[in-house]
C-alpha cells in the first residue's frame, strides 16, 4: 500500500480557466496554472501560484537534451530533436531511435526505457493488427534514452545503470535542471524509468524563452534549432506539439503527461502550465497554450485554427472547449 501524499496548494487553489461547454451548457472545468514569463523576469500573465514546484513530466526533454548536448551529444538536428521528443512511434521515429544508437555501435537491446505500444493512434492500431508486442523502441520515450546511452559512452560512463538517480549522466541533467530552471525540490521516476525533478512553473516557462532566443551556436541554440528544424520528430502525424511549432515561426514546444505544456517564443518569452486534473485529453491544454499565445499578442492562422476546439454532437459543433479570459485578470 502506498502512503498517501499531501495534494500541493498549487493544485487545489489553481482557478478555472477552461469550460467545456455542451449546447450552452457547461459541461465540465478544468482547473490549472499557467505563466508567460519576459526575458527581464516580468510575468505577463499569471494565473494561479506559478512559483509552486511541479513535475514537468516529458515537457523536461529538452533540458535534458541539453544536458546531454553540454557533455558531448552531436546529432543532426533531425536526431536531436527526437532526443526532445515524445514520439507517436511511427516508423521514421523507430528508424531515428536505430540511428541514434548506431553512432555508438548500440542496438535497441541496449534501451532500458518502458516497453509499451506506439503512443500514435494509428500506429498503436498497425502494431496491435501486426500481432506485435509492446517494445522499449515504440514507448514515446525511446530517442530521450538512446540520446542518454550515447552520452554514456561518450564519457565512458556505465550504460548497465545509466536510470539511476546517482549515475553520472543523471546527475548531470539534475544539475543542467537546477542551473537553468530553478531548484529542485523533489526526485522520483518518470513513465519510462528515468528520474524526474520537481521545479517552479515559472522557471520551466522561463528556460523556454531562453532555449528559444537562444544564439544557433549554442548548446540551447542547438537544442532549439533541432526542434524547430523536425516538430515531426518531436511529436508526429496529427500531433497538437508538431502544429504549434509549424504555425508559429520561431515557436519551441513540449507536451507532458498529466496536462502539461512549456512552450517558448524567438523574442525569449516563455509559457508553461499545469491542468490540475491531469486532464487525459489533450483540449484542455492545447486550448491554454493556443489562447496564452494570443494573450501575448501572437498572431497566425494555424494558432487560430488550434484555438478552435469544437464539441460534437451527432458529427456537428454543438459546444465548444471555452479558455476563460486570460490577459485580463
């Protein structure tokens, strides 16, 4: 039996900022915080105790890119940024995973991250059609490790251990989190094995604008430029991550289970969120991303398309996911 933890105040105080409205009715409410941050510590929008600790879940990825990156990582942009990414584990995405591994003489036998099937909905359906098994190389999490094992052997650390908090490498992105995020106040496991740290809201915005403004020559400039250059990589086919970072220019993005989202702009500013519920679909969410945006005066067609989330009834809009104001509370 587990001992049962203390709900941050973070959570139960974080105010309504989403109704899902049926026929004029609403239906449900999510709870969330949510922060944009500017290059000069200012933070024009601010909604909830955004200075509070969360766990970032796979929205950490490309800090922890970084921190591979500042000892020794050198991929293609295309590899990088699937180092970033939580993958629909199509086959371009597999590939990727094979490759990352080869430039050190790995195979996929050497990923220690969670089997499981394909995140994508239609490659879950081919793997289970196929009769296939869930395999470490289709879980999302898959090219975060192969980047891990490479570093490994690039500073000839132990690759049997490399999931342990104490290893070299983990130690590494713990003090690449602590250095551009903000401290960390609590250590456990992510979905796929690897350690995961408590940080600020308001700090994981911040690091965001600052991979994002970053100079191309650059470890963070890299990191970015990865990102930008494949958003396939990142996410993948009907993927709310990829679109963002296909429709707006200079835009960085990551997703993360339990409803959250980090996102950064080429001028430095950063946004991230927390739904409380841990809201399993991803409206909720990509409706705060897409009118935090806004909010910060960010303009493109493709943003207005994701902003508009319809609710269906019988195949046709009868409601709508609603994001209550956000730029003037």
């Amino acid at each position: 039996m587990t001992a049962q933890a203390s709900t941050p105040v973070s959570l139960d105080e974080a105010p309504v900022l989403v109704h899902v409205t049926r026929g004029g009715f609403v239906e449900s409410a999510h709870r969330a915080t949510l922060v944009a941050t500017e290059p000069s510590g200012g933070t024009p929008l601010r909604h909830g105790r955004v200075d509070d600790p969360v766990l970032p879940r796979s929205s950490l990825k490309p800090l922890q890119a970084l921190a591979m990156v500042r000892h020794g990582l050198d991929l293609p942009p295309h590899l990088l940024a699937l180092v970033c990414s939580s993958h629909s584990g199509e086959e371009v995405h597999r590939e990727g995973v094979g490759e990352i591994l080869a430039t050190v003489g790995l195979d996929l036998g050497a990923l220690q991250n969670t089997p499981a099937l394909p995140l994508g909905e239609l490659e879950h359906a081919r793997w289970l059609a196929a009769g296939d098994r869930p395999a470490p190389v289709a879980q999302d999490c898959s090219g975060k490790h192969a980047g891990m094992l490479v570093t490994c052997i690039l500073n000839d650390w132990s690759t049997q251990d490399y999931l342990d908090p104490g290893h070299p490498l983990q130690q590494a992105i713990r003090s690449t989190t602590a250095d551009v995020i903000g401290p960390v106040t609590h250590t456990t496991i992510d979905g796929c094995g690897a350690p995961l740290f408590a940080v600020p809201l308001s700090g994981l915005a911040a690091s965001f604008g600052m991979l994002a403004a970053a100079d191309e020559d650059t470890d963070e400039g890299r990191v970015a430029t990865a990102m930008r250059t494949a958003p396939h990589m990142v996410g993948g086919s009907g993927r709310d991550v990829t679109a963002f970072m296909e429709s707006v220019p200079g835009l960085i993005a990551k997703d993360g289970a339990e409803s959250v989202y980090a996102a950064g702009l080429a001028d430095g500013r950063g946004v991230a969120m927390k739904v409380s519920d841990g809201a399993p679909f991803a409206r909720a969410r990509r409706g705060l991303l897409a009118h935090a945006l806004l909010a910060l005066g960010v303009e493109t067609s493709g943003l207005r398309e994701l902003a508009d989330q319809p609710v269906l009834g019988h195949g046709r809009p009868v409601g709508a996911v609603e994001v209550l104001p956000l730029a003037d509370r």
